[in-house]
C-alpha cells in the first residue's frame, strides 16, 4: 500500500495522467465545437508542448532531488569514516598520555633524585598525524576535540622538556600528567559519542 501512495504521488504518473485528462476534454470540446483539422492540429500542438514543458520540469526537480539526497549521503559517509579515524588519533594519543603518565610516576618512585630523559619522537609524530587530519574537510565538533588533543600533546611535549632538563620529578608534574590524560580521556570518550550517534 505505501508504494502504490509513492507511486500515485509521483509526477512521472500524475503529469501523464493530467495530459491523458487534458486530450480527452480537448475532444470532447472539439466535437462539440466542431473543429476542423487544422484546429485540431494546433490544439494537440498546444496540449503536447505544455505537457513536454511540465514533464521536462518535473525530471529536473526529480534529478536535483536525487542529487541533493545521494550529496546527503555521502557526506554522511566521509563524516563517519572521519569520525573513525579521530576515534583511532584520540586512542593513539591516549596510549601515549598514559606511557609519558608512567613514567613520570616510575622516574619519581623508583629514580629519585636521577632523571631517566623521557623521548618526544612519538608525540612529534602524532602531532603531524593530527595535523595533517585537521586539513581534512571534518566537522567542527570533530576539528575541536582534535584542537584539544594536540594542545594536550603540545603540553605533555613541554613536560617531557622539562623532565629532561631538571634532575627529579615534582608530585605537581605527576598530577598535570594525569591531568592532560583525563583530559585526553575525556575527548577520546566525545569522539566516540559522535561516532555512535553517526
């Protein structure tokens, strides 16, 4: 039943039918006028070129309306295929905040009072990863939590300059490293909320 709806609303049947409707009075008009063969002639002229100019009007609206819904569609596409890699970037940086975490822990409980340097190789990559993910056409929700991440990793970054250079690890660096991993937490936890809601 809800085809034969969609069927009977469409205009490819009702524009037919309107012009099969239209010819019809157009002969019983001329009967009973008359009309000699050339009138008929210029009447069915008339009737068929508004016909064609309605039908032609109403393939176009039909074609932009595909085209507009299949655009839809597709940008549906792309935003959830970037919502998952942003949901592999988040957990990537995760994974580092909690190493860079550990460590400070481990130089400040089992190191005291000598520094083990800490290496900044792998956020320098994940900083160009997410980088070169926000050229990306993304969503400007998707684009802030990545602005989020990559400040963290600019903090975390300074923190481990900092380890390097001073010779002990303070409680209040330990506590800004769990900090910058909740927050990081925090933003891997939006992104999937986005990408569940896609």
């Amino acid at each position: 039943m809800k085809n034969l709806k969609k069927w009977a609303n469409s205009p490819f049947v009702i524009m037919p039918l309107l012009v099969l409707f239209s010819v019809f009075d157009l002969i019983l008009l001329g009967k009973s006028f008359q009309l000699s063969k050339s009138d008929w002639a210029g009447w069915v002229q008339a009737v068929g070129s508004i016909g064609a100019i309605v039908m032609g009007w109403a393939v176009v609206r039909h074609q932009i309306a595909n085209g507009q819904r299949n655009r839809l569609e597709e940008n549906a596409s792309a935003d959830r295929v970037h919502l998952e890699i942003g949901l592999r970037l988040a957990k990537d940086v995760y994974g580092i905040h909690m190493d860079v975490h550990r460590k400070h822990v481990m130089n400040q409980t089992l190191f005291p009072g000598r520094n083990r340097p800490l290496s900044n190789e792998r956020i320098v990559e994940m900083q160009v990863s997410l980088h070169n993910f926000t050229l990306r056409p993304i969503s400007p929700l998707l684009y802030a939590e990545v602005l989020s991440l990559l400040r963290e990793l600019a903090y975390t970054a300074v923190s481990i300059r900092e380890q390097n250079a001073l010779p002990n690890t303070s409680n209040q660096r330990v506590k800004r490293s769990l900090k910058r991993t909740k927050t990081v937490l925090k933003c891997r936890d939006r992104i999937a909320a986005m990408l569940s809601a896609s």
